[in-house]
C-alpha cells in the first residue's frame, strides 16, 4: 500500500478498488422510472458513467427537482452509501482509468461462482471445506480445459 493509500479514509479506500454492479443498479433504478420525469430519469442514469458529465452539479440539481423518490435516491448514492457515487461515476473514484475499463459491470460472475460453491455443502469443518473447495477448483480446471480443447462450454 503506497503511502498516500495509508492516509485515505475506509470510504476512499473502497473508491480505490471498488465497482457498483450496473445490473443491480439499473435493477433499482428501473422502479423509479415512473415515479420521476424522462429528464430525471436520464440525470439519474447518466450517474452510472465512465463518460464525463459537462456539469455535474446540473445533473445532481436535476435530480434534486425529481421529488421525495429521487432526492431519497440521491441522498443515498451520496450521504446513505458514502462511497456509491464514487464508485458507479468513474470521475468521482480513485481507480485507474485502465483499470476501470478492464473491470467488469457486473457481479454476476462472482455470484454464480458463490452459488456453484456453496451448491454442494455449507457448514463444513475445515478439512471439509478444504476439500470441498479443491474438487470445485478440479472441476473448474477440468471445464476450462475442456472449453479449451474442444470449444465445448460448461
């Protein structure tokens, strides 16, 4: 951890590193639509963004004008969840332009790899899991291989 890391606050330590799923975000999102004006909407949308917004304070009052669903909405990506603007507005966080484009925008991966591990135990000792967890990995490896060779996925 560099130095300047060492000085960063927990929030700004999770603007470092940390991306909002766009899945669940639009998910959450998509209830307001009705409850908000198209030009709310959009503002609101358009905070999800590697793309610079001309003026963001422009685009967080339009949202503010949006009524109690999209000021609640508003207060949470920004005072509720501290470090929620940070992390689904490229500009507001502290992650490398590079690596921010190599990320993926979603968490879908990892919550089916959750699922696939948790599919055939939980609860277990620790050898049980170690084992567990190292037959998981060889069937992983297996099904790679497998893509791999033949083309045929999983």
């Amino acid at each position: 951890m560099s130095a300047v890391q060492k000085d960063l606050d927990s929030y700004d330590q999770l603007k470092c590193f940390y991306c909002l799923c766009i899945i669940h975000f639009l998910r959450n999102l998509v209830p307001l639509q009705n409850a908000v004006t198209p030009e709310v909407y959009r503002a609101m949308l358009s905070l999800s963004s590697f793309e610079v917004q001309p003026d963001l304070e422009m685009t967080l009052r339009t949202v503010q004008t949006g009524g109690c669903n999209a000021k609640a909405w508003l207060k949470d990506k920004i005072t509720g969840t501290k470090f929620a603007l940070p992390v689904l507005y490229f500009l507001k966080s502290l992650i490398p332009c590079d690596i921010w484009k190599a990320c993926p925008t979603t968490t879908n991966g990892n919550e089916q790899s959750h699922h696939n591990i948790n599919h055939n135990g939980t609860s277990l000792t620790i050898l049980g899991g170690i084992m567990h967890t190292q037959d998981y990995d060889d069937q992983m490896d297996a099904s790679i291989n497998m893509h791999a060779t033949y083309g045929t996925h999983p």
